[in-house]
C-alpha cells in the first residue's frame, strides 16, 4: 500500500481512515498530541489524536464522555500513603477528538521506514553496582523481613537529535515488524515528553463490570549463552528447567498472592486465578495467570486500590515502595506506571490499563530505558543483571542502540528441538502438552478456595474487626472471614480503636522486626493485642501480630536461620496435618512445647527446630503461617477451626 497524500482528500473510508496517521506523519515537527496503539490479537491500529490534560490525582481524569488515555506516574502511589521520590511527573491525559483504525500492515507500511539511531549508550547503573544492590537487598531487607519480594530498576540511556514524533513512530515500526506477543505495543507524542514500547503486561482493565489483571512474572531468555545450550535439546532442557525452577515459581506465586490482595480490596467477591500459561515473546518467555472479579466501582477508584503492580514494585506493596525509595537514588517518573485507556460506554466508562515496562521515553533529545529485576531470597546476582539486560535489548534493538545483527534471532516462541529435527507435529504436541501439565501441576499445590467460585457461608450474626499492620494481606483475610459468615471491618494499625466492640479482633500480618519496640507499629499492635488480652476477649493473631502475641506470652523471638517467604511449608497444628504458606523472617520459639511462660498458651510448635506454628488459649488463638495465601491449600480450613474455637459461647466473655 501507497501511503496517503495529505494533500490529496480521502474520498474512501480505508483513506479516511489511514488520513489521520499520514497527517501526523507530514506534521512532523508540528505534529499535535497522538497516540498509536496495537492491542494484543488485534487486526487493527487505533491512531487517535487530541489534546492534553495535565492533572494532580486520578479522581480528576476528565471522564466527560470523551475516550481518554491517561499516562500515570509512579509517584501517584503516594495516593495510597505509600513512598515514592517526587519528580512532579502529572498524570498526562489525552483528551481524543479524532481516532482512525488502520490496518496493522497498513499501519507498518505507512511508518517511517528509515531507522532513527540512539547514540552514546551507557546504563546508568554499572553491572557491577546493580549486583551489589540485589545483594543489599536480599541481605538487609528480604532478610530483616521487609518483604518477599522487590523490584529494583536500573536505566539504559542515549540520545537522539531526530523530531520526538517521527522518532517515536520510526520506533513504532521496528516493534510492530519484530516484536511479538506484547500486550499494547504503542506510541504516544505530547509536548516535553513521548515514548513508544512494547508491554508484556495488562495491571488491571474493568470491561462492563469485569475486572482482570494479569500477574506475569519468571523469566526465559530465549538467548543462547554457551556453546553447551547450543546443543540439540539444550533450548528444550533449559525451558524445562525453567518450568521446574523453585525461584521461579515461587517469585509468580507471590506476585499472584499481591494482587489477590488487591482483587479483594475492588472486588466484593473477591477474585479468581485462571492459568498458569506461559507469556511469549521474541527473546523472552514468562509465566502468567490471569485473575478476574466483578465491580462496580469507578474505573478511577479501581486503579487507584490497584496502584501498582507487585511485578514492578515487590511485596508487601507499602514496605516494598519504602525499599524502591532506598535503594534507587531517583524517581522512576512514567517507569512501573500504567499507560489507561478509558472508553465511554452507555452506563459510563471501561478502562484498560497496561503497565509500563519495556518503554522508552523521549525528552529534549534523551532517550531513556527503564528494566527491573524481581528480587527473592533465591536471587543470584548476575542473574538479575542479565535479566536486566534481556528485558532491555527488545527495546534498545529496535531504538538501534543494539545493532539487530548481533541480536540472536530468537522464535517468537521456543520451537522444542525434538521437533524441529523431524518429529514433526506429534513431537511438538508431546512436548506442549508436557509445558501445560508442568504448568497445570503448579496448582496442586495452591488454594483450591481462590480457584473455584467462591460460595459464601449463611451470616453468623456475628462481627469481626480486622486490624491491618501494614500488609494487604488483611484484605483476603477480610474477604475470607466474609466467606465465612462474618460481618467484617478493616481498619489500619493507627486507627484501631483501644477497645474494640467487636466479636473477634484479628490482629493481622506485617512486615519488620517484631521485636523493634521503637517501631510505632509494632509498639501500637503489642498495646492493642494485650488490651484485647486484659479484656478477655476473643482475638486472633497472624503472623507478625502472632509473634507480638507469643512475646507478651513470654516466648523468645529470632530471625530463621533462613527467610521463609512464600514457601509452603506441611506442619502440625494441635494434632491436624495443615499445608500452609509462610512469609515470614521471624518466629516464636518454644522448647517446653507445651504452654507459654505467661498466658498459659497451648504451643504448636516444630519437634525439631522449635519453631512456633501456632498459639491458643480460651478465647485466643494466634497463627505463623498466612491461611489467607494462595500457597496455603488448608488454610481456609485451618481459619475456619480457629474462629470457631475463640467464638465458641465460653470463649466469648461480654
């Protein structure tokens, strides 16, 4: 196809449509504000022009009856309370006046062909220092029990002396003809600031009513490193590997357990995991599930409980924002952000929202990468920095900082070896279906209560206030003692109130130290559970508030010899079996398994290592493990003996 003459009138409705990007394209320099965005599957390019709206929160996106995208930083997550290094980024909205679909290879077609080179390219965090960083991470934060989980990001960098909007739209090109397998690959122009990429990955869309997010996490470079993965099976064994590796596993299952919290805090019903599938992509290959659950809440209000995905961020989501602003010295301005479409619909809007990652941005000539690495106790160093590389060389590819040819050419997907050496279709069948039997296997071990539709108990008559100590983990501890019949509140730790009127008291998980009087929380939830305690009330206690809980009962507090975080660990608890989930860096510990030093507490605790599981006593009962995690299968269960020992009638003292 012959691109448009601007300067000839469309009299066709293809011509009209493909007008609108041959008129960005002769603008050049003076071209207006623009978008171009190819969704996953989608036959068509949207091309869609406008004005901008810079605004300070999301409740101020202009939803008017116009289709609007907003890009927003990641500083708003200070909406939430949370930490984030202030550049002063605006969530920048395009408020679309005009919009045209063209035809994918129309579209390519029609892009400028000829390459626009970014020059002088560093990193702005040497191999060497980002490697030092994962080691402090896990050492000072994963290992004092900050978190399970964090993502440090690092830069790659250039500069470009080409227009922003034909340079974003030459980018856009390179892409769409050799990237595959993005969620949105896109281009956006606005004045000071434009990018182009290729997201792998949706954070959150809610389409009348549905809402879905899209945990992607593991990672598969499809590259070869040594003359030994060029061996005929190597590409099958190392993918295998992959699919078998603990790391791996463990660092989707706890991004999943991350947005679950946030499923429960939009979602009344909470939400439900589909997958695990595998995520394709030119030189990567990742896993994925995809949660869905049903709202009716404003598209806005819904990205702001959502702000930001764990696979950018790390768990728990708050101290996770603290170790980001630690331990990376600048803002991450649009980086780890949402790119939010919002389309005007007959009841009001649907917005779909994708992260942003494997973007780069232009401003006044600097061309910028920003990658990131998820970081567990497993992490090796130079792993994460190849990683970091990897997840990069899509982009800087098609940016021409890395020239293609020396960039192995990769299949969009592994093409198992077996198969290509003749086997031909069977093969290859074989070895899928022994990727989707791995993959299925995963689930054996997960919660079969945030798999399946969750049907809720009769109402008990009874109330529940469930203190949060810094984890949204809270929020699916909510949603599960709803499940169970009860009528639930949710307060943070500082507006807890002294004397709680409720039934039950569940003193619920965090991170730290428990044993860091000085920490306001931590001091603030060792007040509330003796309160409770000194009133005779019922109460239960999760995880860090079960380690304040086994203090005040005079048990000695330590690190573990090794941090526990999102490990499924079989354990005794008064005489049951329970598989449950752990997400801790502290325990309890009790020789003398049988009571407490004070409280007279029954102890469940480990033979071997002393390591207290569980607490309980007439009207208390206190829990290591997190029985509201996907990893825990028994938990639900295990939940449901506990409320019912502490609510039964000679427990519940007036």
């Amino acid at each position: 196809m012959t691109a448009p003459n601007p300067s000839v009138p469309p009299t066709t409705p293809a011509e009209r449509q493909a007008a609108l990007l041959a008129s960005l394209l002769a603008a050049g320099v003076d071209a207006p504000p623009f978008a171009v965005i190819r969704r996953e599957h989608e036959a068509v390019v949207d091309v869609l022009v406008g004005e901008v709206v810079d605004v300070e929160l999301l409740a101020e996106i202009p939803l008017d009856g116009a289709e609007v995208l907003a890009l927003v930083p990641f500083r708003q997550v200070r909406e939430r309370g949370f930490a984030a290094h202030d550049d002063g980024a605006p969530i920048r909205c395009l408020v679309v006046r005009e919009r045209a679909a063209v035809p994918v290879d129309e579209a390519i077609e029609a892009l400028p062909r000829h390459p626009v080179v970014v020059a002088d390219l560093d990193v702005d965090v040497s191999d060497e220092a980002y490697a030092d960083i994962v080691r402090r991470v896990i050492d000072e934060e994963i290992g004092r029990g900050e978190g399970a989980n964090f993502v440090i990001r690092r830069e790659f960098v250039g500069s470009t002396d080409v227009p922003p909007a034909v340079a974003v739209l030459g980018w856009l090109r390179a892409l769409l003809e050799h990237e595959h397998g993005a969620f949105w690959t896109f281009a956006v122009h606005t004045p000071g600031l434009a990018a182009v990429g290729a997201t792998p990955e949706r954070h959150v869309s809610s389409i009348d009513g549905l809402v879905s997010m899209n945990p992607i996490s593991g990672t598969f470079r499809h590259d070869v490193l040594t003359e030994a993965d060029a061996a005929a099976d190597s590409l099958d064994d190392r993918l295998l590997a992959f699919l078998h590796d603990v790391k791996e596993r463990e660092e989707l299952v706890m991004v999943v357990d991350e947005e679950l919290k946030m499923m429960s805090a939009v979602c009344p019903e909470g939400g439900r995991i589909r997958g695990p599938f595998l995520k394709r992509m030119s030189r990567l290959t990742h896993t994925e599930y995809l949660l869905e659950g049903h709202s009716d809440l404003d598209p806005r209000e819904v990205l702001r409980r959502t702000m930001f995905a764990p696979t950018v961020t790390g768990s728990p989501m708050g101290n996770a924002c603290s170790v980001i602003a630690r331990h990376e010295p600048t803002a991450r301005g649009y980086y780890a952000g949402v790119f939010a479409r919002f389309t005007p619909t007959a009841s009001g809007y649907d917005v779909d929202a994708p992260i942003l990652i494997r973007t780069a941005y232009l401003r006044d000539g600097r061309v910028s990468v920003p990658v990131g690495a998820t970081l567990v106790r497993h992490s090796d160093p130079v792993g994460e920095v190849a990683e970091t590389r990897a997840k990069a060389a899509g982009m800087l590819t098609a940016l021409g900082a890395i020239p293609r040819a020396d960039v192995a050419a990769r299949p969009a997907a592994p093409v198992p070896a077996r198969a290509r050496a003749g086997a031909g279709r069977a093969a290859a069948s074989v070895v899928a279906d022994l990727h989707a039997e791995l993959l299925a296997a995963r689930n054996d071990h997960l919660a079969a209560f945030w798999r399946s539709p969750q049907q809720a108990h009769e109402p008990r008559g009874l109330t529940a206030l469930v203190i949060d100590a810094n984890d949204d983990f809270t929020t699916m501890l909510a949603h599960q003692l709803r499940h169970l019949g009860l009528d639930v509140r949710l307060v943070p730790w500082h507006e807890a109130p002294d004397a709680a009127s409720q039934d039950l008291v569940v003193f619920g998980p965090g991170p730290g130290d428990p044993r860091d009087a000085a920490d306001p929380r931590i001091a603030r939830m060792r007040t509330l559970i003796a309160a409770r305690l000194e009133a005779d009330r019922p109460l239960l206690a999760v995880c860090l508030s079960h380690q304040v809980l086994a203090d005040l009962a005079g048990l000695p507090l330590a690190p573990l010899p090794t941090p526990r975080q999102g490990v499924q660990v079989p354990i005794d608890v008064f005489g049951e079996p329970a598989a449950i989930g752990f997400y801790n860096t502290f325990s309890a510990l009790a020789t003398d398994r049988s009571t407490t030093p004070r409280l007279e507490l029954e102890v469940a605790a480990d033979a071997a290592t002393d390591v207290v599981h569980a607490l309980r006593g007439r009207g208390v009962a206190s829990v290591q493990g997190h029985l509201e995690s996907v990893t825990s299968p028994d938990g639900l269960a295990l939940l449901e003996r506990l409320v019912n020992g502490v609510l039964t009638p000679a427990a519940m003292v007036p």
